[in-house]
C-alpha cells in the first residue's frame, strides 16, 4: 500500500500512550484512542481532567512529548505542517475579530490558506447561508449574540474544507437552545460533508448528542463508548437519598438491604434495580433519617460516578 493511499484509509484521529506533564503534575497519563473518519467523538470530564491538554495537542498548539498522535496517518511529531492544513480549529475563546463583518472574518481565514476570488467569496456566502447568518454577511462581528458567533466561528474555520474539525468546549457561553441549534449544525457537517468532529466538554447534554465519548479523569482516559452502551453499565435505576446523618444512613442501607450506597457531596447515590420498589423499602424502613430521595435511569454523570466516585459537577466520595 502506498503512503497516499494508507493516509486515505487511515483512522482520523489515533493516539497511543500519550503523556504530557507540567512540572510534577502530570495532564495526561497513558491515554490512547482512536476515532473513525466522519465520527462526532467527545471527551467528557470535569475541569483539570486533561481535556485543553488534549486539545492543544491534536490541534498543534503544544507538541507531544510522549506517546504517539497520529491524524490521518500522518504523524503529529514530525509533521505537524502537512497535518495543519486539514484541521479545522475552534477555541473555547472566540477567535473572530469583533471590528470586522462576518464575511470579512471568513475571507481573511481563506487568506491564511490561499484561497481568493470567487471561489472563496462563493464558499463563504454558502457556509452563512447554511449555518443561518447568511443575512448578517454585512455586520460587525461585535453586534452579534454569542450564539450567531459561534455559527460563524464554525463557517470561518470550514472555509478551507477542512475534513478534521477539533473543538474545545463549543457551546460555552450558549443558552440550551442556541446550543442544540450548533449542535444539529455538526450533525450536519458529518452527514453532508463526512466531516469528523472531535470536542471536548463538561456538559452532559452535549456529549449525549456524540456518537462516542471519553470519559477523562485526572489525566486518563477511563472509559470509551457510545453514550447508551455506557449508561448500561450502570446496572439498574440510580436512586439519590438525601438524610439527616448521610454518613450513619449509608452503614445501615447496607446492613439492610445489601446494596453498596456512596456518599457524593453530601448525598447517598444507590444503583438498584427496581428503583421505585427499593425507595419504598426505604422510606418505610427509615422514615424519620430521609430528607428526600429521587431515583432515574442512569445519565452520564451517573456513568461519571460509577467509574470515578465523582460527579462531574461535584466533589470525591
């Protein structure tokens, strides 16, 4: 197989042993995955779990040190100027010039890759139209919502048709319906234009909408898979019981009933089957230590949980 052709067949995005420290503390330990051309691939973890660290490297900010990172076969230690041309690249800060229109920010990145002419003015008028701000080409970025930014951030950065799109957390500062609007706009991108996505995020709704996702923690990746085979691990409903004396309840459900209860900030989280059954139990069995209790079909962040004793959002068992 030739070196073009094993490029072409390669998977998007390929990484193994992946290891980045600063100073003493180590961002990223042993991590490897891959993810498949024209895939919507998230990484979920909390705040200091590894996920800028990942995203500067699969986006050339920051080289790798250790391990291997390879994006379309090509690999990102030693050419990182053969890989640049096919990202496509969107911080969490914005990274439009508020001072100029929306179609000036998309002409000046075709620049950047040589793009002129027609065929750029045509592109970027195409990209506007399809991501809905085709009637605001003419105004300054600065009178937009944040919302119409992040659309047009997404069109600047698909201007030189990039087949690679890397995200750092996409829908901050977007209200939930601005959000599940850019979030269709990537579905979009993968099924019209088989553009892979890979994002980082810490919100449960926006990796639910992912084909897969990783699951970072304090460096490493735990955990990979498609959000509903995920959520099957965690066997049975998740019941969430608020006490008194959370500590002393805890040493009793399992005394009781044989399960094993874990107190995360402050509550006692409980994966049972028959959720609403084992609450009546509950209730009945200690009706004057139980503040409240809740129970549902496990989510992400109870995936969170199960593998970490962490919430997302929260603190340590």
């Amino acid at each position: 197989m030739s070196e073009t052709a094993g490029a072409m067949t390669a998977p998007a995005v390929r990484v193994e042993a992946l290891r980045h420290v600063y100073g003493a503390r180590e961002a990223l330990a042993d991590v490897g995955f891959s993810v498949t051309r024209g895939e919507i691939f998230g990484f979920l973890g909390p705040n200091g779990s590894g996920k800028t660290t990942l995203f500067k490297i699969l986006s050339t900010v920051i080289p790798p040190r250790a391990g291997r990172v390879w994006l379309f076969g090509h690999d990102l230690a030693d050419e990182p100027h053969v890989v640049r041309p096919h990202l496509g690249v969107v911080f969490q800060h914005p990274s439009l010039d508020p001072k100029l229109t929306v179609l000036e920010n998309l002409r000046h990145h075709g620049h950047l890759y040589g793009l002129w002419g027609a065929p750029l003015r045509d592109r970027a008028r195409m990209l506007l139209d399809r991501l809905g701000v085709g009637d605001r080409a003419g105004d300054l970025v600065e009178t937009l919502s944040g919302g119409l930014q992040r659309r047009t951030e997404l069109a600047k950065v698909l201007v030189h048709r990039p087949p690679l799109l890397i995200m750092d957390e996409p829908s901050t500062g977007l209200d939930p319906g601005a959000r599940q609007d850019f979030t269709m706009h990537l579905r979009r991108l993968r099924d019209e234009e088989q553009v892979t996505i890979l994002l980082t995020t810490h919100l449960i709704d926006e990796a639910e909408q992912c084909d897969r996702v990783g699951f970072l923690h304090q460096g490493r990746l735990v955990a990979v898979g498609d959000p509903e085979t995920l959520k099957r691990s965690v066997r049975g409903d998740v019941v969430v019981v608020h006490a008194h004396r959370p500590a002393e309840l805890l040493v009793k459900l399992r005394e009781r009933f044989g399960c094993a209860p874990v107190l995360v900030d402050g509550a006692l989280r409980v994966e049972q089957a028959s959720g609403h059954e084992f609450v009546r139990e509950l209730v009945d069995a200690f009706p004057g230590e139980v503040q409240s209790v809740a129970f549902g079909k496990p989510t992400l962040d109870d995936v969170f949980v199960h593998l970490t004793g962490r919430r997302l959002w929260g603190g340590a068992a």
